[in-house]
C-alpha cells in the first residue's frame, strides 16, 4: 500500500531506541498548531467526521499520509485498498466524486483502481459516540495499527493508557526552558532511556498517538500549570503542549527532520494523529511526545516493516 519513489541502502538497524535528543530539537508550535516543516501538502481532505487527511510531500518524490482525527471518530481503515494501492489510491478512495486528482499525485504513483466509484472509501469516515476508555478507544487505535499488516522489529508496539507522572515510558525534566528565562516541569516520552520511540533503517512506518486526557495542574510550574501560557521574543503559546511529532532521517545521516508535528489545545482531548510512511528507503523513523504534563494520558501505536532491502 501506498507504494512511492526511492532511494534504498541497504543496512541494519535495531528496534525502537535511539540516541539522546537535545532539547533544541523541538518545533515551537502554538495552541493548537499543525505544523509541516521543510514539507509540501499536496493536498489536504476534509471528511464528515471531522477528520483531515493531508498528503505530504516531506522529501523530493517522497510522500505520506497524516491523519489528525477528532474524539469519537472512527479511525479510517485502509482495509480495502490492496496492498500495492498507490498514493492516488488513496486520494481517489476519499475524495469527493468528481474531484480532480493533485497532479503531483499521478506524478510520483499511478490511479490503480478507477474500477470502482471514486470516494467509495468516505463512507467510513462515522462518529460512533461509545468510548471504552476516557476520551479514547484502545481497539480502534489498535486495529488502525494491525490493518497495515507490519510486524518486525517485534512490532506492532502498544502503549495504552501511559500517564506521564507514573509511566515508566515518559520521563520528567524539571527544568525545561523554552528559552524565556523561566523552568518548567515536563515530561517526554522515552523508550530504552532515550527520548523519542525510534526504528532504525525500515522500510515502512505506521505510527498513531491518541491524546487521551490533557492535564491542568502541575504544582512546580509557574501558576501551577501543567501547560502554561509562554511569551518570548515573539513567540507565544497560550496553552503549552503536549505536543506529537513525527520525524525521519536519511541514511547515514545524524540529524533529523520532523516533517508533521501538532500541538494539542486543552479542548482536544480524544484526539488522534497519525502518519503512514511507506517506501523501502531505510531510512530511520521517530515518534516524539514532548511537553506532555504529568497527569495526560496518550495511547500509543507503532508498527514497522523491513523488506529486506
């Protein structure tokens, strides 16, 4: 599924760790901001339920699917595309009848099945108001993670119901500045001691963080705030984190790109992001959950395939 342009180099790699990340690797985002750095959006639909699907063009002749779905709404399910169904594919399954297809679509992946009616696929874009947990539903995130049919690197990975203040998977740092003079508390999500869920040298990446609960109060912050307002030098954000983010790094190279991040507004609870990334490029994928507050709650879904590339 979602089949795209490559470079591949073949190389080793291990499951989910990685090396330790400065805190300057964060994106300054504000209440509520989606954010694609150095990344094209080709194109962006709205579907009835609140959801929004944008194809990313985060690298030349590279592109993904980020998914920012609403509380109570049911996860878009992939089911029934094929497994060699393109970028266009995709776009063609959920768009509205007669929309024109992006042509940088067709320029990177090939229309495979106009057999059908075009936008087929936004009849399963519902709301279903029964939660089985909080403003999260364990099954549905992982039945989106299950529905690529990825399972190396020991994954798929879940992490359900992981609260910050008590999770052994997130990590407190007292003294977070965003560089306003000012030290705050909290947390990142860790994985084998290093910030950040990281997959070396895949092939293909599926990753889902639902944001269950949005915590309000942190005794050590100024204000008593789990997410405090912060203004410096031009930069303001009323309601500070938590934030997901999804990044990559080429081969042999030490730095990264975080191409889709969004900061999660206190009304958000419930909400889910998610990026599908598919290629055979071996190159190296991270999930990143940073200024989270003590008493936020994230379910959490990684799955990854290596073809042997």
């Amino acid at each position: 599924m979602l089949a795209m342009a490559s470079t591949t180099i073949g190389a080793t790699g291990c499951q989910d760790s990685g090396e330790n990340l400065a805190i300057e690797d964060t994106m300054m985002l504000s209440d509520g901001e989606l954010q694609f750095e150095g990344s094209d959006v080709v194109a962006s639909l709205s579907l009835s339920n609140g959801s929004e699907m944008h194809f990313v063009e985060f690298a030349p002749d590279n592109l993904a699917v980020l998914l920012e779905e609403p509380s109570k709404a049911k996860p878009l399910s992939f089911d029934g595309l094929e497994d060699s169904a393109e970028l266009a594919d995709v776009f063609y399954a959920f768009s509205n009848p007669g929309e024109t297809i992006p042509a940088r679509l067709l320029e990177v992946s090939t229309l495979t099945d106009s057999n059908q009616e075009q936008g087929w696929a936004r009849a399963t874009a519902v709301t279903q108001d029964a939660q089985t947990t909080g403003a999260c539903n364990d099954t549905r995130l992982r039945n989106w993670v299950n529905s690529f049919n990825y399972n190396d690197r020991g994954t798929p990975f879940f992490r359900m119901n992981k609260v910050p203040d008590t999770s052994g998977y997130f990590q407190a740092n007292d003294n977070y500045s965003p560089g306003n003079g000012v030290s705050y508390r909290f947390f990142d999500y860790v994985v084998n001691g290093t910030k950040g869920s990281i997959f070396h040298n895949v092939d293909r990446f599926a990753s889902r963080v639902a944001v269950c609960a949005i915590d309000t109060y942190e005794p050590q912050n100024p204000a008593s705030a789990a997410h405090p307002a912060i203004s410096f030098q031009g930069f303001n954000n009323t309601h500070m984190g938590p934030v997901v983010a999804f990044g990559y790094r080429l081969p042999g190279a030490s730095s990264w790109n975080w191409p889709a991040a969004k900061d999660f507004a206190s009304n958000e609870a419930g909400t889910t992001l998610s990026w599908h990334f598919n290629t055979g490029a071996n190159w190296d994928w991270q999930t990143k959950i940073y200024w989270a507050g003590g008493d936020d709650s994230f379910d959490i879904g990684h799955a990854v395939e290596d073809l042997g590339l």
